[in-house]
C-alpha cells in the first residue's frame, strides 16, 4: 500500500522496533510505575474500601429487613 504521506525519520519499523537491543530491567520499570502512580493508589484504595463498607452496610440491613436471618428471642 502506497502513500503519499511523508515518512518520520524519527519512528521505525516495527522489524527495528523488535530487533532493537532494549537495556533495561523489569524491577526499574515496576519502580518507576510505582512511583509515577504514588498519588493514585491512596483515593482509589479509599474508594475501594468505601464501596466494600457501603456494600457490606446495604447487604446487611436487606437481611435483617427481609428477616433472612431469624433473631433469637
């Protein structure tokens, strides 16, 4: 397929893209996202144990208004 659109010189192919000698380590890369997503992962926790107490909450005032549950008297 031809086009009449210039090409990068900057990007690659994709055969280049594969055979290109990569020097990295798979610990860096988890650090660094670690770090880049340090503010995050304390509002989507909150969230989280939000929605698992409302969850908890609701689940069981069903359970005591539809009596699934008998009370011992």
């Amino acid at each position: 397929m031809q086009t009449d659109q210039p090409i990068n010189s900057q990007s690659g192919s994709m055969q280049e893209g594969i055979a290109a000698p990569y020097d990295f380590q798979i610990m860096d890369v988890i650090k660094e996202a670690w770090q880049r997503t340090s503010r995050l992962k304390g509002p989507v926790l909150g969230a989280g144990a939000l929605i698992f107490t409302a969850l908890i909450a609701i689940s069981f005032a069903i359970i005591l208004f539809l009596d699934l549950i008998p009370l011992v008297d």
